[in-house]
C-alpha cells in the first residue's frame, strides 16, 4: 500500500435522504428506516475483488485483505456510532464456484444517519484536508423510469420438475432441506437512476435492509449477522406464506405458518444450523425457545432471533465465513444442498443469497442474506436485470405451493421495477 488510511468522521446537521448524495448509476447504500450509510458521487479509495479459484473462503481472503488495509489507519471518530469511522461495503457470492465477482468497496466519502444523528467521514490515504465537515450537494433524482422481467433461465415449469427432482432426494435420505431458486430476466433503460429503486423498496419495507452494492439491489428480511461492541446478533427466517387479502384471511395465514409441522421442522433447521456456526466463535449464545411471526406488508416468516459475545480476535467479516451458507438459503446437510443446488438450478445465483453489508475497521458490521434482490449489469444499449426467489423444499413440500411461494417473495422488486 502506497501510504496508511486517514480517517475523519464529523457530526453534521441532520439529512434527511441520504440516497440523494449517492451516485445515481451505482449507489452505494445500507439503509433500515431511514438510517444507514451511503457513499457519496463514485469516489472510491479502495476495491477487493476475490474471483473463484481462492486458495481459501473468499470471506477469508476479504477478512484478511481488510485487516490489511485498515492496519494502522489513523481514525479520528468521536461519534462511535454504527456506521461511523472507517467503513467498506461488501457483496459477496453464494457459492464459491461462482463466476461472479465477491467484492468489499471502501468509498472516499460516506454520509450516515443513526437516531436521529447525521454525519460525514472522509477517507484518504493522505492527512485530510480541513473541510472535513462540509457537505457536499446533493444529486438531484434522474426522471422516473420502468422496467420490465420475465421468467429467465428456469420456467415456472422447470422449477416445479426441479422441486420435485429435490423431493426425491430427500425421500432417498440424500438431504433433508434443500433451497431451490429460480430467475426473472428483463432490462432497463440505459441512464437510469437506480436511486429511485433503492428508495421505493427502502420506504415500501422499511423493516428490511434495503442494500445497494456494485449493482446488486434488493431488500432483504434477513440479517446474517451483526457485530458491534463485540455483541453479536443474528436473525433466522425461515417458513413463509403470503398475506391474507383482508383482516380474516391475514389472520387465518398466520394461525397457519405458526401451526405448520412442515414449516416449523424448516425452521427448526436452520436455527441449529446458526447455533452450530456460532458456538465456536462466542460465549453466551442463546435463541428464543420459540419463533415469532415477522410480519411484512406482503408476507409471514417464522423467525428467531439470536445473541452472543464474540469470543476471539474475530471480526463480522470472519463470522459470515462460519455461517454463510444458511440452512435458510441453502439446506441441509450444507455440502449436499449446495450440490443439489448446482444441479438442480439451470444459473449460476451470483451473489444471490450471499452476505450483503458493511464492516468496519474494528469488525463491527451489519450483514444480511441477498433476497428480495437483484443484479443490474450495463450492457450494449440498456441495462440488464436479472432478480431472484427461492423457497426451502422439504419433506412434504408442494411443487405449485413453492413456485407460489417464489411469486410472493418476488412481488417487491417487481413492483418497486415498474
């Protein structure tokens, strides 16, 4: 490295839409009911990109480079807030085998909010310059815009055969979970401001994280795991049903997910699967006995929440390296599910599914599971989307209940598209 990281973070007055100082082409965004982190213009200080082919875990080559590079960074932070100081977002894949890129970008200029505080960090691998505090203009909204997606390289049908492909292997004790996915593919125009996508699933779910990281954009319900103060927090998700069309109906859905055996054993899954990732790394781990019903404007999840202390020298960077995969996103046992997956899905998911967040030079960060998501890559005369959905199949699974299942959770980004 050419010199070592000078950091600022000022306190500055309150913004109230932080996606306004983002680069409307290729935000940079973390935000959860209005507070977050986004980067400011397309000024970036530092990209970590790991291809397949690493000698280790590409969480592990990234955790790795990252201590690198904030070794000995000079931090002036007096805020010490989530978000603050030294900061880089990160996207990276579901599977290591796959073509896409795993990527931790550190941006020149991050603004944040956090309970009602706002401020502004400057990074640079010079002394910064005395204007640490100024705020830059924001960028106005490009024009409105509408895109359009349609069944990509798995057909309705085709998923419903693989569904079935799947419950076969489970009846021949070859898995007892797996997840399986399938692609919308469609296009926007070139120029858009993908901004006002960001917005419209930010305020449309606000109890989500919705996320902006090197194309990749979504509005997960699912934390992976966060890190601050060396607490350590994560949530599963897992059994799902859509909404009721009125208040009888959304009642009855409920009293259903939270009686189902079927969902109940998918989600009991995936929880020991968290545990069972995080023992090794943090004392005092504990989960709600039983899960609670997240209710979100289109659909139920089952979910528990879990706590612990980070036991070692660890960052959030090394703990998605011991719990991505997910029992939730990929199945169990882990190495069977994801090589029913490679088979069974006719794409490569990208970072579909991965971890999506930020960390920090102390290894505090926020983390979720990529869903509700989905890839934007310019090409020759647009820009290509290609969004994705997947429902866990389990013994006792329904081939047409889980393609339904895929058409509910897709429902948010094809809205917030057209």
């Amino acid at each position: 490295m050419s010199s070592r990281l000078v950091v600022e973070t000022r306190e500055i007055d309150p913004i109230e839409d932080l996606l306004a100082f983002a680069d409307p082409a290729r935000p940079l965004a973390w935000l959860r009911r209005g507070d977050g982190i986004v980067a400011v213009g397309d000024d970036v200080v530092e990209t970590i990109r790991v291809s397949a082919g690493a000698e280790s875990l590409r969480s592990a080559t990234i955790a790795a480079a990252w201590r690198d590079l904030t070794d000995g960074a000079e931090i002036d932070d007096p805020l010490a807030l989530p978000g603050t100081g030294l900061v880089a977002f990160g996207a990276l894949t579901f599977d290591e085998s796959s073509a896409s890129d795993s990527i931790l970008v550190l941006p020149a200029t991050v603004i944040g909010r956090h309970r009602g505080r706002s401020w502004i960090t400057r990074i640079r691998r010079t002394p910064a310059a005395a204007d640490a505090a100024t705020v830059p203009e924001v960028r106005p909204y490009g024009p409105h815009w509408a895109g359009t997606v349609g069944p990509g390289a798995q057909s309705p049908q085709g998923y419903q055969d693989s569904v079935r492909r799947a419950l076969g292997r489970i009846s021949d004790g070859e898995l007892s979970k797996v997840v399986l996915a399938r692609d919308l593919t469609g296009s926007i125009p070139a120029g858009s401001d993908l901004r006002r996508l960001v917005r419209a699933l930010s305020t449309g779910y606000p109890d989500t994280w919705a996320f902006a990281v090197d194309g990749l954009i979504g509005a997960s319900p699912e934390t992976l795991v966060t890190v601050q103060q060396r607490t350590v927090t994560a949530r599963v998700l897992a059994g799902t049903i859509g909404r009721g069309a009125d208040a009888d109906a959304d009642t009855a859905a409920s009293a259903h997910l939270a009686s189902s055996t079927k969902d109940l054993d998918e989600h009991e899954y995936a929880v020991q699967s968290v545990l069972a990732s995080l023992r090794p790394h943090t004392r005092a781990l504990a989960a709600s006995e039983q899960p609670f019903l997240l209710k979100l404007p289109n659909l139920f999840h089952l979910a528990t929440d879990v706590e612990g202390e980070l036991a070692d020298g660890g960052s959030a960077l090394d703990l998605i390296g011991a719990l991505h995969p997910t029992a939730a996103v990929a199945g169990t046992p882990t190495a069977a599910a994801i090589a029913a997956i490679r088979e069974l899905e006719p794409f490569d998911r990208g970072r579909y599914a991965g971890p999506v967040g930020w960390v920090d030079a102390a290894g505090n960060g926020e983390w979720a599971i990529a869903l509700r998501c989905a890839q934007f890559s310019p090409a020759e005369h647009d820009v290509a989307v290609t969004a994705y959905a997947g429902a866990g199949i389990v013994a006792g699974s329904d081939p047409e209940s889980e393609l339904l299942e895929t058409r509910v959770k897709f429902r948010p980004l094809v809205d917030a598209l057209a």
